[in-house]
C-alpha cells in the first residue's frame, strides 16, 4: 500500500493506495502517528484503495478516536463500493464521516 500525506495547518490529508490489511496497517498507524500533535482533523482518501480487513478498520477507528480527544474530526472520502460495503457490513458507516 501506498501512503500520501499531506499537512496544510493542523489537518493533514492521507490518501492511500493498494490494500489496507493486516500487513498494510502498522504503515498506517506509523503515517499517522509520526504527524505533529496538533494535527486535529483527518482526511483519508479513499479513492484508490482497493480492499480494507479488520486491521484496517481498527486504524480507522483508532484515527477517528484520536481526532475526537484532539477537538477535530476523521473524514473518509471517495471509498469505492467494495470498501463502502464494508462499512455498511460493520455498522462503522453510521461512526464514520463519509463523502463519496
């Protein structure tokens, strides 16, 4: 998987690429938690990303979890519809912010 990130003030802007598993998600969680401590709003671009497991989604969840203690926000854009139907499939569409 492919990680691009992208910091303008304190959001910063993950657009990610290939596979998020559980081979892929400790990249992840490393992306997010080598950015600065004020980074409060997250923005993770979906539109590439092909496939999501468990581990994935825990990332997520972790993120959202660390954007709320911060006073921001976790945005999830452009999921295709294998990955939008996970989170249908796991009721996280109802937690999660998501744009198409």
């Amino acid at each position: 998987m492919e990680i691009t990130t992208t910091l303008d003030g304190t959001t910063a802007t993950l657009a990610l690429e290939g596979k998020l598993s559980v081979a892929t998600s400790p990249d992840l969680e490393a992306a997010i938690s080598g950015l600065p401590e004020d980074t409060t709003n997250f923005i993770i671009d979906l539109a590439k990303l092909d496939y999501i497991s468990s581990a994935g989604l825990r990332v997520l969840v972790s993120t959202e979890k660390l954007a709320s203690r911060r006073g921001g926000s976790m945005r999830l854009l452009h999921p295709n519809d294998e990955v939008s139907e996970v989170f249908d499939m796991t009721g996280l569409a109802d937690v999660f912010t998501i744009e198409a």
